[in-house]
C-alpha cells in the first residue's frame, strides 16, 4: 500500500497540478519518421506507428527510451525531461528525428 501511494505522488508530481499534458503520433513509413510534434513539454506522450513493412525503433540516443516497432505495431513513450533528444532506427540509422522538450 505504501509503494502504491508513492507511485501516485510520483506520478502526480511529474506534470505540475492544472497542466495537461498532450497525446501525439508519429507515424513511421516510406523508411521515414513522420514530422516531429511542435511544442512538447515534460509529461506529454508520443505514440509511435510504425506503417511500413519493415521492423524499426525509436530510440532516443541518450538512452530515454527505446521502442522497437514491428511492421504494423505500435508503441508509446512519456517524455520525462527537457531538453532535445536525437531519435533514430536501431536497424536504420539514417533514419532519424529531433524531439525538443520543453518545461510544462
């Protein structure tokens, strides 16, 4: 019970009270990610979709997440920090992305 109630003050404390934080998609295809969302700030989320046939990922170079996108599939990452993370394909590293996270 105490570890539930220390998650929920955690959680609680990463988007300051009457922020919200905002949903996006970036969609992978043709061997490219989709535009990078204007105006990301700390506690927003990026759903990544991969619609080519090919398995990707989004990983961000700073080791903050690493998704790994099967054809068709699909996956989500909440952004934790400011800042501006390089993003690209494990198994296409030409393809790539800039994410810059602002402060909410």
């Amino acid at each position: 019970m105490r570890l539930a109630a220390l998650l929920v003050l955690a959680l609680a404390s990463a988007v300051p009270a009457g922020a919200k934080a905002a949903h996006y998609v970036v969609q992978v295809k043709d061997m490219a990610f989709g535009p990078a969302p204007a105006h990301l700030k700390v506690g927003d989320t990026i759903e990544w979709q991969n619609h080519d046939i090919f398995r990707h990922s989004a990983t961000a170079r700073t080791g903050a997440f690493d998704l790994d996108l099967p054809p068709g599939g699909h996956g989500q990452v909440t952004l934790r920090k400011a800042g501006t993370f390089q993003v690209y394909c494990r198994f296409h590293p030409t393809m790539t992305l800039r994410l810059t996270v602002a402060k909410p």
